[in-house]
C-alpha cells in the first residue's frame, strides 16, 4: 500500500511539473540586431518612468482581428502591463514622440518583459502583439507598441546599441 501511494504521489509531481512547461514562455531561438531591426515598427531607448498592470483589456483600446470563438483560453483574462517610456534615441520609427507607451504581458510565464522603473532600456516594438498563441492582439495609438521576452527588447548597453547603429547607416 506505502509503494501504491508513493507511486501515485510521484505521478502526480511528475504531471504537475510537465504542465508548468505548457505554462511558461517558449521563445524560437534569438533574432539577430538586423533581423529585430527589419521585423519591428519602432526601435528606440529611454528610461522607464512609469509601470501600472491592467486586466482592463477593453478599456486600453486592445482588439483583435483573428476569430477567438475556438480559443480555449479568454484573452481578456491576460493582465496587461502598462509601460510609460521617456524616449532619448529613435533608431527606427517615423513621428515617435518623447514619451511612448510599450504593452507587454504582465508576467514572463506569458512572455512578458519585466521592466523597471528608473532604468534604461532598448526597446524592439510592434504595433501587433504576437506573444499569445494565435492570437494578434493590436492598438491603433501610434505611440503605443507592443514588446515582449521573445524580441530583443533589453537593458540598455553601449554594445547593442553600437550594433544597431552599424545597421542602421
């Protein structure tokens, strides 16, 4: 009886284990500067000056295209994080103002990027979220872009933005 009931324990830990996978953020691999470059609609730094979440999808101007009637999940129940970004260089995008706004899923099981305020970043963004399985997700604002873990969205360093630049010319 103790092996029957160490047994189904084991089993049960083993299943829980496999489904935090199907759970977590799966990324294909790293994107190139130049390929990050050609698939984002804006690529600029600055310094975070604002981190709020929302689980207020409708009221944030979010809609979405695809057909959602065969989804097994409500996208409405994904809290978004809400960035406010003081912009100090534009490496890509046409009339960006000084202070964006970047969307990412809240947490980085969904592929969120975490962001903090007060630090420096350089942002690859997107008008249309991709970061939900077939789902594309988008905002008309054009001061709103969407970034995730999977782009190479990250902390501000003299070497990345050296290699966009060499890119860019």
């Amino acid at each position: 009886m103790k092996q029957l009931l160490q047994n189904i324990l084991l089993l049960l830990i083993g299943t829980f284990i496999g489904t935090l996978n199907s759970f977590s953020c799966s990324c294909n691999g790293e994107v190139s500067v130049s390929g990050s470059l050609k698939y984002s609609d804006a690529v600029f730094s600055g310094q975070i000056i604002s981190r709020n979440l929302s689980a207020n999808v409708d009221s944030l101007g979010i809609f979405v295209n695809d057909d959602t009637s065969k989804l097994n999940f409500n996208w409405r129940e994904f809290p978004i994080a809400i960035i406010k970004i003081k912009v100090d260089k534009i490496f890509k995008g046409d009339s960006l103002s000084d202070t964006l706004t970047i969307f990412t899923p809240s947490n980085g099981a969904s592929c969120g990027f975490r962001f903090e305020v007060g630090n420096k970043y350089i942002v690859y963004g997107s008008r249309i979220d991709r970061s939900l399985i077939n789902l594309k997700r988008q905002v008309l604002d054009k001061k709103i872009f969407w970034t995730n873990l999977c782009t190479r969205t990250q902390n501000w360093n003299t070497t990345e933005e050296n290699d966009i630049l060499k890119k860019i010319k």
